[in-house]
C-alpha cells in the first residue's frame, strides 16, 4: 500500500498529520495498530476499515475512530485512493479529556466509525481551512469533544453550573488576551500557557472559556484585533498594512481575508464606507 504522510501541526500530547492512500482494490490490505486515541476526518476517496469493533467503509465526511493498542486493517475493495486529516492523542492527553467531558464514561471508543454528520460540518469545515497550530489545537479538541458527545461514550449528562471561581479565572484569562492583542505580538499566547494560568487542564479551559466568552480564545484574540484595526482604520491615516502588522499580521492577504470574514468589506472599502476624512496617525 502507498502511503504519504505529511506533517501538519503537533502540540504537547497531540498531532496532526495529513495521509493520502493511492492503494486500490489490487493492492493488499494495510495492516497496523494505533499507538495513539485517533479521530480522522476522511476528506476524498473511500476505503474499507476492519478492527475488532467491526467493519466499516469509510467515505468523504466520515470519521475513523482508532483506540489505543487497538489492530486494524484497511483496504480498498471498491475503488482506488482516499485522504484523510487526522488527529492523534496521547492516552495520558486522552484521560484528560475524557474525564472533562460531561457524561463520558469510558476511554475508549464504542464504535469503529462515525457516519457523515451535519451537526458536525461547521467544525469540519473549519478544520479542512486551518493552518495555524493555535487554531487547530483548539479544533483538536473541541472535535475530540463532539466526537464523545455524539458516540456511545458520553451518556448526554447535563453540563454543570460553572462556579465563582471557574468564572474568575476565565475573566483573567481573557484579561491577558485583552492585554496581548493591545501589544499587536504576531504569536498568540498558547491554550498551553492561559490553562496553565487558569490552573485547568487545556480541554476543560476551553470548554470553559467557550461557555463565558462565547467563543474559543483564538477567535477572541481575533475579533480584538480586527475591532481595533477597524477602529484604526478609520480614525487614522495608516497604511492597510501598517495597520495589519500593528494587530499581529505578518501577511497582508490573511489579513484582508480576515477582515472582510468579520466585517463583510475589504479594510479600504471598510474605510471610506462613512465618508469621513480620518485624522492623521501620530503614532
């Protein structure tokens, strides 16, 4: 079996990495174990997957889900070549979570496979786009989540009331982001760093964070960014791209790609859309 491997991002207890199969039904079957807990997003081809938990064929928007020390066998009986985005966990990262999610029960997976699920497009989506390491840490891990949730590990218990203190020490977690975004620093501070400050393991950080914030802390630091680059932008006669390396860009077309996600106008059309004359920059 062919097999390309690329590498796409790794953090403290996970990676990802892209696979790309060009095997086809006369090929024979791949035979592994999986030395990490794996989720992994099929993104074109199909292929048929056999471990003790049974047999599946996996197809564009299926997830294969591997156990740790658990063989399989993969192979392709009805036609040629499949790709694949896939996240491994650690078994000690892999406890962690589980035991911050509400209602799981066990570590490992029930199921061999989870079927193309709508619920899930707009995460996938998002993880098929990523790039940054920052970003996809935190798809990593609000996957890991979804992924629990919608199989037969998690039992649908009700998520508990946060506590006084769990909302203090995300009101200063988004303190330090507040604080970094005005420093405009091109490296976001890690999930690593701001759970470690909150005293919580990275997985119940950010579903903690999400739940008082609304949003991941990637997406928080970016939304500050861009709202003062706006405000910028129209208060001052900056260049585009100065402003852009001021809110932690370091590439102009990110940037202007960003903005116009948030704000529905490219950062020039954004600027001359109240007609006004902005003041000069001092700065």
């Amino acid at each position: 079996m062919t097999m390309q491997v690329s590498h796409v991002a790794e953090g403290v207890g996970w990676r990802a990495g892209r696979f790309v199969c060009t095997a086809g039904p006369g090929d024979r079957p791949f035979e592994e174990q999986h030395n990490c807990y794996s989720i992994s997003l099929v993104t074109r081809g199909s292929f048929e997957y056999r471990s003790d938990l049974g047999q599946r064929s996996l197809v564009p928007g299926a997830l294969l889900l591997g156990n740790f020390g658990q063989c399989y066998r993969c192979g392709h009986d009805h036609g040629s070549g499949d790709e694949c985005i896939s996240f491994h966990f650690t078994p000690d990262l892999w406890e962690e979570i589980v035991a911050a999610t509400p209602g799981a029960r066990q570590l490992a997976f029930s199921r061999a496979a989870h079927p193309p699920d709508w619920k899930l497009a707009p995460l996938l989506a998002r993880l098929e786009t990523a790039v940054a390491p920052e970003i996809l840490e935190e798809i990593a891990f609000d996957l890991a989540g979804a992924v629990l949730a919608a199989t037969d590990s998690g039992s649908g218990a009700p998520v508990r009331d946060l506590t006084r203190r769990d909302r203090v020490r995300i009101v200063e977690a988004v303190l330090t982001i507040e604080a970094e975004a005005e420093e405009g620093e091109a490296a976001p501070v890690s999930l690593a760093v701001l759970a470690r400050g909150a005293g919580m393991s990275r997985f119940h950080f950010l579903r903690l964070f999400r739940r008082v914030v609304g949003m991941t802390p990637h997406q928080f630091l970016l939304r500050l960014r861009m709202q003062r680059a706006a405000t910028r932008l129209r208060q001052s006669r900056a260049s585009v791209s100065q402003i852009a390396f001021q809110a932690g860009f370091g590439d102009l077309s990110t940037f202007n790609r960003q903005f116009k996600r948030i704000f529905g106008a490219n950062p020039r059309a954004f600027r001359g859309g109240d007609g006004a004359s902005p003041a000069r920059d001092s700065a």
